[in-house]
C-alpha cells in the first residue's frame, strides 16, 4: 500500500471512529518523517478528524457523554466555563501540536465552528491551496461542491512548521515549502439576503412553529426542561412584605399555526395585568409587485424601504388590532389595575403632594408577565430575572422580521443591525425585593445594552447592535441611526424601534411631580381642554433595507423613509423645555438635504403630547418649516396616536411610524379623537394644516403619491423628524 493510501485509509478510520484523532494524527507524523513522498492524487484534510478530536477533548475534560454533543449547541449551553476552556484548549494543542489562543472558543462557540476555523487557520498559514472538507454524509458528492472556502477571520500570529509541511503535501503533492508571507486582507464580502418568502404565502405562525433551530438535548434539555415544569421556582427569601416572584406556566399570546400541533407555555410572573389574552391576527400585506433587477436600479430612488413590522400596544396584540382601534376611534387607555401595582396606594388628588400621584389612569399592555424561554434557548431561570421588556422586544424582532418574509437562517451570520429606543426597567426592584439584584442573571438582565445585544446574539447577527435613550424620541433616533448604518453601508438590513414598560409606579409618581401627567385621566392633542399626557407601555419594530436591495429581493414595501435628521435644543428656558427654534431648523434641514416639498406631505404625526407648552410649540414649528416651501394652506392633516393608547415614551416614535405605515396601506386617515376645540394658543387658520377628526380617505399629493412626516421630541432635547413616502410601482 502506498503512502498516501495509507493516509487515506487513517482518515477513514478517523471518520468512522474506529480510530481517535490523536492516534492517526501521531501515525501520518510518522509517515511523514519517514519522507516518503505523498503520491497519487490530491489529498484532504478532514474536518470530521478535527471535529473528532473536539469531541474527545469535550468528553475528557467536561465528562460528558458523546449523545450529549450536539452541533446546535453552544459550549455555554454544554456547560463550559472560562475554566474548562483553558483546559479544552491546552488539551486541542498538545494533541494537534498547534498553539490556539485561550479565547478560541468565545469566538466559536460550536464544535463545528471551532473545527473549521482550525482547520482553515492551519490551511491560511501553510500557504496551500483550499482544504477540502470530507462529509460523511455526502461521500459521494461532488468533489467540487466540498470545497471549504476559508473563513475571513483574524490569523493566528504563529507557524506550525510540522502540520503545514504536512497539509501542504496533502494539498500540494510537493515537497514542503518555507512559510509564505501572509496575504493582504481580503475585502469583506457584501452579505447576500436569501430570496425572502412572498408577503402573500407566509401565514401567521408562533416562533414555536416557525423555528428553525433544534430543540434542546443531552444534559442541557434534562437541566432545562425540568425546572420549566416546577411552580413556582424558589427566588430567594424576600424581604418582608416584598411582592414574590412566582413562576408558572401559561398559555402563550402568540397564536400557533395551523398545522402546529407543538403545545408550549410561557413563563408567567406574579403581576400580570387583567385583560384576558386575545389571539393577535398578522398583518397580511399585499402582493409584491414583480420588479426585474434592471427595473430595480432604474426605479429606485434613495431612501430606505420599510419591508416588515410587528408592535403591541395598549388594547392592541398586534399591528392589524391597533389599525382597527385607530380606524375605530378607540381610547385604550384606563385605570391602572391592582394586579399590575397599587396605583391608590400612591394616589393623592392634590397636584402638589410629595412623592404622590394625582392621576391613576395609563395605557397598558396584556401578558408582559409571559414568555417561552425555551424557545429563545434560555433556560427559565434566566427568564424570570430578565427584564421583561428584554423577553418582549425579542419576541417582537422575531415577529417583524417573519412579517418580512425572512426565518432566522435567512438571517444568520448577516451584518443585519439592531437599534433600539429603551430605558433602564423599573424591574430591578422586584428583584431587589427578592434579593436577586446581585446576580450574574440581574447584571445583563437588566442591562440596556443587552436589550439590543440579545437579538443579535439569538439569531447571530453581524451588524451594529446599539440601544438608545434620548426619552420621548428614542425610538424614532433609533430608526433614523439604523437608516444612516444602512446609508453608510455598516449594515445591508435592519430592525429597528422601541419598548417602554412600566412594573412599578415610579414612572407614575415621578411624572406628577414633574405635573406632566392629565389630571382628567384623558390625553387631548391640540384641544383647548388638553391638561396633560398619559404614560403608556407599547412595543414596536419596523424592518428597514435599502430601497434598491428590497426591489431586488422582491420585499414588500410598506413604505420608504425619503430623509430623516436629529438635532438637540441646546439651552432653553430649563433642561427638559422644548426649543421652537430647534425644531424648525431641524424639519428645514431634512426637508433641504434630501430634496422633499412639504407641499407633498399631506399627513404628519405629530409628538402631540396634549400639553399646554408642548403642542403649540409643534404646530407653530411645522407652519415656519413649511413656510419657507410652499404657500399652500389648509392641505396637511394634523394627528397623535396618543390620544388613543398614551404616551409610550421610549415606543412613542415606532408606533406613530406604525400608525402611519397602516394607514399608507389602507389609504385612510383615522380620526383624532378626544378633539372638540382648537387650543387657543395654536393659530391653524392660513396654514398648512387641519385637524382631522373622522376616518377619511387618503388623497394622494401633486406626484400622485401619499407622504408623510413624523416628529419626535425628547425631554432630553434630542429632536428627530422623519418623512415617509408610500410605494407605488414605478415611483
């Protein structure tokens, strides 16, 4: 038998595990220096060896059992520490005679990963051509579809004299060479989005149904599965009188598919609010129109295309139940109940009364106390110490992004971006309470930036993961950053919004002190009775591409971002009063730097807020903006969607875009309710705008279009103001 069948047949037995990795790594060591030349065909390097050997290592040092190795999983989800790991490393190296760096496996986090990145780094370094990868279970491909290409990853600073004389022969036939110099590195590649479902095939399913990824197994679904099944779990002794934090299981809010047969519960903590769950309906969009590529490049102008959503508000489950609430003129705002917190327990009517509240009405949300952390792979001791607004903004991104037509593996290892509105959570003192607010869990649990982090670690997302807080506007901001990533081209896709939730009445009191709050429990845009806001809780995201790449992906398009600006108050008369003179040069800017006539916005979203100081202010902002344009008068509808569910703070900019994106796509204004007189103090007549005050149709503006503009102003200072244009084919 010649040398290089020799080797074949030591990979052979590697791959089907009648002999260990390190005994036939030891023997080609041998063959090779005995020198005899490698002949016959090209040989391979075998992953399956490497992955092999892995799993030995993983079985040494972790003891655990062979069925317990998975691919799915994570060295985290096995039970690997920072301890371990050191272990497993030196363990790789002495074995493969390589010098891998300790943090090796935070990069790679799966046996499959770890494998092809040593397999591809030694191959990087002995200057051989490309590795290919024997699969066992396609020994019979071609040849060519199992060629691995190299991982752009960074290159190890070392040489391994002995496996690259090695490869090289295998790869090369050749005798060895000396180390080539390291190549220049290569330009990222610009990530290509799989071909997305049509908006109109997929149909309304539960992240249970339209998962992707295997359920848990080995140790980790034992560890798993069984505390899932126990309530409550024990949380720690609370402090006397402190509220207990139980965990039980109940039904989920997002309603299965059809041919779902999968039964699973959600976590459920001890405050949920009263309503009963109602069965949220998708928004079912309309057809993509048939654009070639060629059309695409011809018709696309600049802007960003906004190609799926998804959002829970007061009263509203999902996006198609806030469009019949606003269509309906509903108010879902009410009294705050007992089973959230005691509101009457804070409850003073004098306006003046320290560390009271004189309002007790807000608009909340359903279930915020519910989720499937199993389904997320996260064990449900996790979830209960996660802040909630983390376990419903990750629902909510999985959902806008199914609405777009796109599953997780679609997504995978993209430079998709994450930009979210949110605000610390009140829910660290239910923690607190519990003596739980010093553990590893509560310190990313309740950490703003890990709302935004944990999308892109669940579904392994390259592009920037940031969360923003500029109060009132944050969502919006948070919009307006992921349209520059993508102008910028950091980012070829992005998700996008904001969360607000409140579990303690802090945000209650704090806001009477500051007597924002509507002591008529009634929130009242434009209206001369207006005497107020009120707090409200909302969720919603909005996935963003370039015009041009959704064209070509045959997206639906809810609508396009035509331009979008930010700017701050500066000085005023105190920290959080607005400027007037901010917010005209802010709507001036955008409308100049990208080319937009407000005689063609005939529908704006205003902050709306229903203050005395506010409201005026917007509208006299929008009238000297629009001046410097157009003439025209009497031709803009003016409206909030607060006055329907409150103010949503943080998620008060995504659901005033999620408002107008229905509304584009019934090509309807609904009403402001809650209007009966115009506030003294706003001066309409001779403007451009009017209030609107029934549902009506949408008529189109001079190019025959629908354009709207959204503002958002933080108390923060930080204004933001975003125009969005409906898309017809060919526009």
């Amino acid at each position: 038998m010649s040398n290089g069948e020799t080797i074949k047949d030591i990979l052979q037995q590697i791959k089907d595990h009648k002999l260990e990795a390190r005994e036939g790594l030891r023997r080609i060591h041998e063959l090779k220096q005995r020198g005899d030349a490698v002949s016959g065909a090209e040989q391979t390097l075998s992953q399956e060896a490497v992955e092999q050997q892995v799993k030995d290592v993983l079985c040494r040092v972790v003891k655990l059992q062979p069925e317990e190795l998975s691919h799915e999983l994570s060295f985290k989800e096995m039970g690997i520490d920072s301890i371990s790991s050191v272990e497993i490393v030196r363990d790789l190296n002495e074995a493969l005679h390589i010098q891998l760096d300790g943090i090796v496996l935070y990069d790679y986090p799966t046996i499959p990963e770890l494998a092809r990145y040593m397999v591809d780094e030694i191959q990087k370094n002995s200057g051989a051509m490309p590795v290919k990868v024997i699969n066992a279970n396609a020994a019979n491909a071609n040849p060519q579809e199992q060629i691995h290409e190299p991982v752009q990853s960074q290159r190890l600073n070392h040489r391994y004299e002995y496996m690259n004389d090695l490869i090289d022969q295998f790869s090369t036939n050749k005798p060895a060479a000396a180390p080539s110099k390291p190549k220049a590195p290569m330009k990222e590649p610009v990530n290509d989005f799989k071909e997305p479902v049509k908006a109109s095939e997929p149909a309304t399913v539960s992240p249970h149904a339209a998962r992707s990824l295997k359920p848990l197994t080995g140790r980790q679904a034992k560890e798993e599965q069984a505390p899932a099944a126990q309530a409550p779990l024990s949380a720690g002794q609370p402090a006397s009188g402190a509220p207990k934090l139980t965990l039980k299981t109940g039904p989920a809010p997002i309603a299965p598919a059809a041919s779902s047969t999968e039964a699973t519960g959600k976590i459920k903590l001890g405050f949920a609010a009263s309503r009963p769950a109602e069965e949220p309906v998708k928004v079912t969009p309309e057809a993509p129109p048939g654009v070639s590529a060629d059309q695409a490049t011809a018709d696309a102008a600049e802007g960003v295309a906004i190609v799926g959503l998804s959002g829970r508000f007061p009263g509203a489950a999902s996006a198609r139940e806030l469009w019949r609430n606003l269509r309906d003129g509903v108010a879902s705002t009410g009294e705050i109940p007992a089973s959230r917190f005691d509101i009457r327990a804070w409850y003073d009517e004098d306006r003046k009364a320290d560390q009271k509240t004189y309002c007790t009405v807000a608009g909340l949300l359903d279930h915020v106390d519910e989720f499937d952390p199993l389904f997320f792979n996260i064990s449900p001791k996790e979830a209960e110490i996660m802040d909630p607004q983390q376990r419903i903004f990750l629902e909510e991104a999985w959902k806008a992004l199914e609405d777009a037509g796109y599953s997780d593996q679609a997504v995978q290892d993209t430079r998709c971006g994450v930009f979210v509105g949110c605000a610390p959570s009140d829910y660290t003192k239910h923690l607190e309470a519990n003596r739980l607010s010093n553990t590893a869990d509560a310190f990313t649990g309740t950490s703003s930036s890990i709302l935004a982090a944990r999308i892109s670690y669940f579904l392994n997302l390259k592009g920037p993961s940031i969360s923003i807080d500029t109060a009132c506007s944050s969502s919006l901001v948070a919009v307006h950053q992921a349209c520059v990533s993508l102008w910028n081209e950091e980012c070829d896709m992005a998700l996008a919004g904001g969360i607000r939730l409140m579990i303690t009445p802090d945000s209650m009191v704090q806001s009477s002190q500051m007597e924002i709050l509507s002591a008529q429990g009634v929130c009242r845009p434009f209206d001369q009775e207006a005497d107020g806001t009120l707090l409200s809780e909302g969720v919603g995201v909005v996935v963003l591409k370039p015009l041009k790449q959704a064209l070509e992906n045959r997206d639906h398009i809810y609508g396009v971002i035509r331009g979008s600006g930010v700017n701050q108050d500066g000085r005023t008369n105190g920290i959080t009063a607005p400027s007037v003179n901010s917010q005209i040069q802010l709507e001036k800017r955008v409308y100049e730097k990208f080319r937009i006539d407000p005689a063609e916005i005939n529908y704006v979203e205003a902050h709306g807020t229903g203050t005395a100081l506010g409201d005026p202010i917007e509208v006299k902002a929008l009238t000297e903006a629009f001046r410097e344009f157009t003439q025209d008068s009497q031709y803009c509808a003016l409206g909030s969607v607060k006055a329907n569910i409150g103010h949503a703070t943080m998620a008060a900019g995504v659901a005033g875009m999620i408002k107008i994106l229905l509304s584009l796509k019934n090509r309807q204004i609904p009403p402001l309710i809650h209007y009966n007189r115009l506030n003294e103090k706003i001066r309409l007549d001779g403007s451009p705008f009017y209030i609107n005050t029934e549902l009506v149709d949408w008529p189109e503006n001079k190019r025959g279009s629908r354009m709207a503009a959204i503002s958002g102003f933080g108390f923060s200072g930080t204004n933001c103001h975003i125009v969005i244009e409906e898309y017809r084919r060919g526009s």
